[in-house]
C-alpha cells in the first residue's frame, strides 16, 4: 500500500469514500467537502474510523479572501499535486479505464 496521509480531502463523496478513509494514517483527518458522486457510501468505514481514531470533518467553501490565502500558502510552500499519469485529449479512453480500475495514485491529467 501507498503511504497514508494525514489528512484527505474528500469532495466525491460514495464514489471514494473507502479509499479515503484507507488513504488516512492512525489519527488522520478526512473534511468532506461534497458529494458528487453520492452521500450514500457502501460501506461507512466506521470500524475503520473509530479503531484507528479519524477524525471526519464537514466543511463548506469559505470566503474569496480565504480561498487567495490557501492558493498563497500552495503557492509559497511549494505543494503540488501528485501526478499519476498524462495522457492526450484523444487518449483519455485509456485514463478513465486506469481510473476505473482503481490503478492510480494521485491525478490523471488529460492534455489538448
């Protein structure tokens, strides 16, 4: 397995909850803020959440004063995000496929 994360942003919601959840080390953080995909997940994880102590936190967009402060604060730290794999516009067939088979980590970045 990957390493885990301190901390998961999870804005897909039941599409990617479990591997959210199993993304998180001991004592981790997930903030869930949306639901595309569904807020009924298979399986809530709740064994998961409480033995290893997660912390899942609600959370809604914040103020355009906020959202410039993050985007300094990426930009100044120096965070980008992890690229899994590039693929041309007219490729994408072969992303989604690598998507949909759960083989990624980290983003799939499509290119015109």
């Amino acid at each position: 397995m990957a390493e885990r994360m301190d901390a998961v942003l999870e804005t897909v919601g039941a599409a990617t909850w479990s591997h959210s959840i199993n993304s998180l080390k001991p004592g981790g953080t997930v903030v869930i803020s949306g639901a595309t995909s569904g807020d009924a997940p298979a399986k809530a994880e709740l064994t998961k959440i409480f033995f290893r102590q997660l912390r899942v936190v609600g959370s809604t967009m914040g103020t355009r004063t906020e959202l410039e402060r993050l985007a300094n604060f990426v930009v100044n730290q120096g965070i980008a995000p992890v690229i899994d794999s590039t693929y041309a516009l007219a490729d994408a067939r072969h992303g989604f496929e690598k998507m949909a088979a759960g083989e990624v980590f980290g983003k799939v970045v499509f290119t015109l």
